[in-house]
C-alpha cells in the first residue's frame, strides 16, 4: 500500500526560513523511493513553492484551504464574501492589521509601511498588493503589534479561529474552525484512496493538531508545543537535530546505514 507524508515547515522542516541539510536529504529519499510527500502550512502557496520547489509531490497550503498536486491547484476553499467582509470588520474593531492570502499575492489589509516593507522583503515584492476585493482569500495572517493585543484577539475569535503565533513576533497565521489542515489530509486521502495507517504527519504548533485528526502516525517535534506532543504516536528530535531523519528511520521508511554510504560518498 502507498504511503503518504505531511510535513509543516516552520518548526519542523526549516528554522527561521533555513532548510538543514539532512531534511532536504530526508525528502530527495522519500521522492526517489516513490512516496507522496505534502508540505502542510498556513504559508501561502507561492512562498512554499519557492522554498521547496519539486523536493514534494504537492502543497497544502493557507491551513489546509488551499492544494497544490504536481503543480497543479487540486482544491480550493476560499471565504465566502459575507464571511470575509465580518472578518475584516472584526479586524478593524479590534485594531489588528492583517495579509490576505489569495492565489498569486498576499494583500495588505490595515498595515503599518514597516509592516508592508518587512512582507516585500519575506514574500517578494511581486507577491504583496494591496486589498482588492475581486480575489479570492483563501486564510490570513494577523498582526497584533503587542502582547496584551494577541491575548485579546485569541479571546476574540476563539470560537472561529485557531491562532499559531509566530513566536512573538507581532503576527501569527491562523485555521479556521470550519476548514484546517487535517480537512485537507482528509480531502487526499479520500482522492488518492489511501487508508489513514499508511499517513504520516510531522509538525510542531497547534494548528498541527488537525493533521494529527486525520492519520495514524502522528510525529511531534522536541521543541513542538505540548498540546501536540500530548497527541503524538512518536515525539522525535528538535527541527536542528536531524529530527526528522531520525523519525523516518525510526519508522523503518529511511535505511540508516544507505544514508551513512551517501555521506561517506559525499
């Protein structure tokens, strides 16, 4: 039976927009040995595709509402407008800035120009417009600005969105309740009849607890949150310690001593 992998980036395939070596390893050695491989982020689409090009058979994107196959968009869940526009009237009550995430772009929605200025430098400056409301949206990012700003957004919209902090950094990506990354595993599996024993899934945050809703092998990072971990089949190392490679030999997917040819070769 074919198997399947889920991986989240920030956290557990990359560290700060770093990809270390041996997780690119890890993923040539699942694309050369014939397994599907997704990427799983709340990112937009062209920002994974462009940290990880053709090293992953497909994308799931804006958490879970937005799927990219073999370069080709596979599903899409944008907001209805009347859900988008009470959204953004929230936004604006509560003084949060947001970025809008559609097919090509990202969309500025109430930022600071510092806040424009760091977004043109993280995604391109051809992937950062201003807000129109003929584009599709797909999720969105939301930035609080301070400490006592975020705590008050998660009270907020704590029946509707599931918030995943980008470590205290002013912005954070958020799910949705109604549709997440484990709706989108759920959508795979079915479209490529694969039975949730033969999926894995690696993440660190808690927007990564709806992959762990949907399949068998549930892979939490060391330095993961606990809710996550808590949920997990198996906890491996930190993102920067070979985690998951060793998670994948643990599992018996990698051969160990092929890896220690390939880096005596190298």
């Amino acid at each position: 039976m074919k198997k399947v992998f889920f991986f989240d980036i920030d956290g557990t395939l990359a560290v700060n927009h770093y990809i270390p070596e041996n997780n690119i390893k890890a993923l040539h050695q699942l694309k050369e040995s014939g397994y599907m491989t997704f990427i799983c982020t709340g990112r937009a689409p062209f920002y994974a595709k462009k940290m990880f090009g053709d090293l992953v058979s497909g994308y799931i994107c804006c958490n879970g509402r937005y799927i990219l196959f073999n370069d080709h968009k596979l599903h899409g869940e944008a907001f209805q407008p009347e859900k988008l526009k009470w959204y953004l009237q929230r936004f604006k009550q509560l003084h949060l800035g947001a970025l809008l995430v559609s097919d090509d772009v990202s969309m500025s929605y109430d930022l600071t120009d510092d806040e424009i200025v760091a977004m043109k430098k993280e995604y391109g400056s051809n992937h950062i417009a201003e807000y129109d409301e003929k584009l599709p949206v797909y999720t969105f990012d939301l930035f609080y600005r301070d400490i006592h700003k975020r705590d008050e957004m998660i009270v907020a919209f704590q029946k509707e969105l599931v918030i995943n902090d980008h470590h205290g950094c002013g912005h954070c990506d958020c799910s949705t309740n109604g549709y997440d990354k484990g709706n989108a595993i759920a959508f795979i599996l079915q479209h490529f009849s694969i039975a949730p024993e033969y999926a894995y899934a690696f993440g660190d945050g808690y927007n990564d607890q709806a992959m762990f809703r949907e399949v068998s092998h549930r892979i939490a990072m060391k330095n993961g949150v606990k809710e996550l971990q808590d949920k997990a089949t198996y906890i491996t190392d930190e993102v920067d310690h070979d985690g998951i490679m060793k998670a994948l030999i643990y599992f018996g997917i990698i051969n160990e001593n092929e890896i220690k040819k390939e880096d005596a070769h190298d």
